[in-house]
C-alpha cells in the first residue's frame, strides 16, 4: 500500500515554470498608457469583420449544480456512484479526454480562428474543432469523445452545435452523465479585448427533463503562455473506494494517532485552506476546511493504511512526523500530486 | 478504403464510420473538370505571399531508422532494452504523448491550421503541438515537456521549425531510440503543389547521437474526407511481453497445429496485410507477406516481414512478439480465422490459402 502510494506521488505534468515565453509580452495587442494589456478595448475582428477570438483563455470556473430534479432516475444513481469513486472514474483521471465536461472546458485554452476552422486546444494537448464552412452535424455521427462540431456567426456572437459524444464523459465534475444523443449549443460573445461570454446547453431528453447548461466568462491570459500539463498515469491503480481501504485497514494505537492531532495549513489551488485533525473514538477524522462535497466533503475518517499512511476519501494522508512521532505536517496525494499542509496548532 | 476501415472494430477508439463527413467534399480545393481535386495545383498562399499550409493531411511511411552508428553506445544499449518490451515501453502504447518520434510522425493523420502567429498540428490521436511564427526565439533554459517548444521562420517558400524543451519521456524512433533534454529537431516543410507536404526531419542531440540523423516524409492532402479519432484508451501493462520471456507451458500436439497452417489476410492500418502461418520443427511460425525494411538495429520482429514464433497459451491462443494470436476454428478444429490481438484492438484475418 505504502508502495503504491509513494508510486503515487507524480506529477501531472505540471512544470515549475521559470521560463518558457511566460514573460514575454505578445506583440500588437492594444496597451494601456502603462505598457498593461487593455482588456477593456474594443475586440479584435478578423478580415471577414467576425470578432476573432484568437487567443489563450482563462476559465471562470463554471459551476454545474446538481439538479436531481432534472435528472432521469438512471442519471441520479450514476451520479451517487460516481461520486463515490470519483477519484477514479472521473475521465481525466483516467487520463482520458473529458469531451463535453464542464470543468475541464473551464480550463486554460488557445483559440485560433480562420474563416473555415476555429480550434480549441487545451493544455493536455487535446483539442477540438469546430467547423465553420457550412457543413451540417451528421444525423448519424460516429461516437467520439470530442464529438463534432460546426459553428456560425449570429451577429457578434458565435453559435455552436456539437453531438456524436460517446457515453464515455461527465457533463461536469460532479458526475452527470449523457447519452450519444448529447446536444451541445455554446454560444460565444468576445464582449472586449479580454473578456468572452461562453454559455453552454446540454440536451439529451433520455438523461434530462429539460435542457440545463451553464455561463462562464473567459478571461484572455494576455502576455502569458500555455503551458503543457500531460496526465501521465491513471488512478486506475491506486484511489479505490473506501470499501477497499476498509481491507486494507491496520491497526495503530490511539496514543500513536493523538500525536496527528491538530490543525494544518497549506495551499490548494492557489487557495489556502485548512485541515483539522481531530481523534474521536480511536478513529482519525480530518476536517477539510471548504472542502466541496465531490471531493468528498469536509469530513473525511482517515483509515490507517500503515502508522503514518491514512486513507480518506479515495485520497492519500501521509503525516510527516519527528523523531518523537509527533506530526510536523500532513501530506494530501491525489493524482495531480502531493500537496503538504504544515501544523500550526 | 475508408469502408473497410469501418469493418475493424478497434478497441483504440476509433469509430467504425457510417457517416462522418467522410465522403464530403473539402470546400475551396481546386478541382479538374470532372470535379476531382486537382492535387498538382499551385500550393495556395496566404495574405503574406507565403504558402498556406493549412489541410488535412494523410499518414504516411515513415521509418526513423538511424544506423547503428549514429547512436551513442548508451542509447544502442537502452533500446536493445526497450525492444524486448516495446508493446509495454513505447510511449504511444502507453497512451502518453509520442513527441517527436518519427514514426508516430508518419503513422498520424494531421490537421494543420496556419494563422499569420501560429501553427497548429492537431494529430488524430487527439495531441497537438503548436509552431511560433510570430519571431519569438527558442528559450535557453525550457522547462521540459512531451510536446517541446517550437518557433518557424520562412525561408523562401520553405517553413523552418526549430524545437527544443523535450522531456526524455519519449523515443525519436520506434526502435526504443532515446534523447536527452538536450534534444534539438529541425523540420523542414515545402508544399510544392496542392496535394502534397514534403518535410524533412533532422535531430541533433550529441550526448545521445554521434552526428545529426533523420527522415523525411511525403505527405499526402485527405481531400474529401474527414480525420477520425484514434484515442489511446488503455495502456498494454496488462498482457504482452515478448516472446523472450513468455512462458511456454502449453503444448499443442503437432496434429492440432497442422490445421492453422495457411495463408490469412485482412486489413491492417488502413491497408490488406497477409500473414502465412506455417509449422516448422514442431513450432508454428506466422510471417507477414509482402513487406520489409532493411535490419540494422537488432530490432528481431519490430520489423515488418520478419518471422514470429508462436508460442502457446492455450490449444488456439499462441504469443508472438507481445501479440496475441488466436485461431478460430470450426467444429473439426480447422482454423478458419487469425485474430490478431495488438493493443489497439484485435485484427481478424481470414483464411484464403
């Protein structure tokens, strides 16, 4: 166990970027007296006098709640399941494209636009296209898992029309699944320089009552790069549910676990946020200050995997202790990496 | 070809395609007047003049094939290493991102989208890679990546890449050929007419090659059809090996064998490929007909023509050089089917001789 979760600790391909163009200012964009990129100019146009949306985007974070209410009883169960192992089915953790999912489409882009082609590239070297000569979806399109897409301009404001997704994606990372009979409408608005609405619609009337979506705004990353974040190995071998950790399960004794108690601090996303380790009835359980429920909630009971390896929540806690056994700092492993919180208390 | 195509299923991913834009016609093409495209028309030029390299271009053969001599002993080394696992080793087969590898190279389709800043390759296995056209140069000190970085200049009509920033996670030949961080590729791209993209491949890595070496590709235009996904699903930790250690516990009476000897054929990336199976002191032994390349880097079996012993697993099911092989039969034990089990997914060939 202990071995697989030091096997564990890679990275998903994020660099430590000192250089690599990150500095570099692009050339012919419009500036503030200041020499800053002006967000706020007018957007650029392309030579058919369309808004060019050319660019490398930041994403918003949209959010796509649960709606058991509009989901069809097959969908609401699938959604419990995989929340419940979330860790491991969860396509890009699985290292797979995630298609239509909301929260990867979050994530940082570069557009390039011509008038017949306009491409999405993200930052794990995947990619879509969107058709832009006319051509209509296929009425019978063979399943994949970008899907197809073709797009036309309505005034300043991009329509696209996606299907032929395979089964294989989540709609966002809360675990809600389509069918191949997915339809996807986005519609883009580059409102400024650096500013884009995005608002995309799912329907599929054999998953949900009603078509649902989400609106997001793009931010343009001006002066910065995109910069590769491969997924090297899938989770297939290590998050299991918490019935696997349950079997796995050692025994430590309560004096050893009381010297893990107390509250962490570090930096998750480039938020801070906070662990509090508490001991109650010979059981660890760690408080994750914020934590979202899909990443298992606030309260996770950690199983002893070894005297300083726990399992929460398809997640790995290692506790860094000194020579007395006394926890300096805890560390969280997910497939993206270790993230170490250090004790304040 | 395409049809025949949507007759494999292909666990890799790909869709076996009805429909797909496959048979549509690629709008502004030049065509002849019996509205086929006109392929050896004048390359079409951007609003700089230069040539505009954007379309749908085919795969091709590419064999990235340094001579034993180009190589630093520590890399002939390594890839004697890598080829006994190739089905587990190669980068592509471990669904990661293949870089700069020639062969992977030839064996993609691509889309390239040319704007006046950059270019874009998107390959059919769903990885990309961009080309700064905008005068940035090089970074000294790159952060390493799958992907690596990659600025182009024209000369004349000839788009010259340079790319560095290489992790040492992938192979510049399927041979198991390494390179270091150090890695430097130069590509030279010249489209001479419509239907074709020539590009001229050159890596230099001192610490890992003696002397510059590379490869050149033809590539064709996919006018009228569309590019499919090929997404790499699963990686092969789970089953093949190659033959040297394969364990040969079965034994398949000499009787049972005789009855898979034959010639089979099906359709292989795209093309009909041939196996003829045949016994020889006690062993079956499957060789591809028809194709073959010159040997040079004890790669026994990752070249196209060479014999594979086949090893029993079970009465039907032999390995051979990390393939699976499986004999369907009738109900007298006569094989009427080769199924071929590659990572990809399991290739059928029926039996015609």
């Amino acid at each position: 166990m202990k071995l697989l979760f030091t096997v564990l600790a890679l990275v998903v391909g994020t660099l430590p970027a000192a250089a690599q163009w990150l500095d570099r200012p692009w050339p012919g964009i419009p500036r503030t007296a200041d020499g800053k990129p002006n967000l706020t100019a007018p957007a650029p146009r392309g030579p058919d006098g369309k808004p060019d949306l050319t660019g490398i985007w930041g994403g918003g974070n949209p959010e796509a709640a649960l709606d058991p209410a509009n989901e069809k009883p097959w969908v609401h169960e699938l959604v419990i399941q995989r929340q419940r192992e979330y860790h491991r089915g969860r396509p890009s953790y699985q290292c797979l494209p995630s298609g239509p999912e909301v929260d990867r489409f979050g994530a940082t882009k570069r557009i390039l636009q011509t008038p017949t082609t306009i491409v999405m590239m993200m930052d794990d070297l995947s990619y879509r296209v969107i058709h832009m000569d006319g051509r209509e979806l296929e009425a019978n399109p063979a399943p994949s898992w970008m899907g197809y897409s073709v797009g036309h301009w309505e005034g300043d404001a991009l329509i696209v029309d996606s299907n032929g997704y395979n089964e294989k994606t989540w709609l966002s990372r809360y675990g809600q699944a389509h069918t191949e009979k997915l339809r996807v409408r986005e519609v883009y608005r580059r409102k400024d320089f650096g500013h884009m609405d995005a608002e995309v619609t799912f329907t599929d009337p054999a998953a949900y009552v009603k078509p649902w979506g989400i609106k997001s705004e793009f931010r343009l990353d001006a002066d910065d790069e995109m910069l590769e974040s491969i997924c090297e190995r899938s989770s297939e071998h290590w998050a299991g549910t918490a019935a696997d950790a349950e079997q796995r399960a050692v025994t430590v004794a309560p004096d050893v676990l009381a010297k893990y108690v107390g509250t962490y601090t570090g930096v998750y996303l480039n938020i801070k946020r906070t662990i509090e380790v508490t001991l109650s009835n010979g059981q660890l359980i760690a408080r994750v200050i914020g934590g979202a429920a899909i990443d298992g909630g606030e309260m996770r009971p950690l199983v002893p995997q070894t005297d300083t390896l726990f399992e929460g929540v398809g997640l790995g806690y290692q506790f860094n202790v000194d020579e007395k056994g006394v926890a300096k700092s805890v560390t969280e492993i997910k497939v993206a990496g270790p993230i170490t919180y250090t004790r304040v208390k | 070809m395409r049809l025949l195509l949507a007759a494999l299923i292909l666990t890799m991913g790909t869709s076996p395609a009805g429909a797909q834009w496959l048979d549509r016609a690629t709008p502004g093409i030049p065509r002849t007047p019996d509205g086929k495209p006109n392929l050896t028309a004048p390359a079409p030029r951007g609003p700089d003049g230069k040539p505009d390299l954007t379309g749908l271009w085919k795969n091709a053969r590419v064999v990235g094939r340094p001579t034993p001599a180009d190589l630093q002993p520590w890399v002939l080394d390594l890839a004697s290493k890598y080829q006994e696992e190739y089905y587990k080793t190669r980068p592509f087969y471990q669904c990661r991102p293949s870089g700069p590898e020639a062969e992977r190279f030839g064996e993609t389709w691509k889309r390239i989208i040319q704007t006046p800043a950059v270019i874009a390759l998107l390959n059919d296995d769903l990885t990309s890679r961009v080309i700064h056209t905008d005068g940035r140069a090089l970074e000294a000190d790159p952060a390493p990546s799958f992907s690596g970085y990659s600025v182009g200049r024209w000369e004349g009509d000839t788009l010259v890449v340079e790319s560095n920033g290489y992790n040492d996670k992938t192979w510049t030949s399927r041979y198991g050929i390494s390179h270091t961080e150090k890695l430097r590729v130069t590509e030279r791209y010249r489209r001479p007419d419509v239907g074709h993209l020539q590009v001229v491949v050159t890596y230099t890595d001192p610490t890992a090659y003696t002397r510059p070496w590379g490869f050149t590709a033809d590539l064709t235009l996919a006018a009228d059809t569309e590019m499919l996904e090929e997404v790499c699903e699963k990686t092969s930790d789970h089953w093949v090996q190659l033959s040297s250690t394969a364990s040969a516990t079965v034994t398949v009476p000499p009787d049972v064998m005789a009855r898979y000897v034959g010639v089979y054929t099906g359709i292989y990336g795209g093309s009909l490929r041939t196996y003829e199976v045949s016994l020889a002191g006690g062993q079956l032994i499957a060789t591809i007909l028809g194709e073959k390349i010159e040997g040079g880097l004890g790669a026994p079996g990752l070249d196209e023509g060479a014999a594979r012993t086949l090893v029993p697993q079970s009465q039907t099911v032999f390995e051979g050089l990390g393939l699976a092989y499986r004999f369907v039969v009738d109900d007298k034990g006569v094989a009427k089917d080769l199924v071929v089990i590659h990572i990809s997914g399991p290739y059928t060939y029926h039996r015609v001789r």
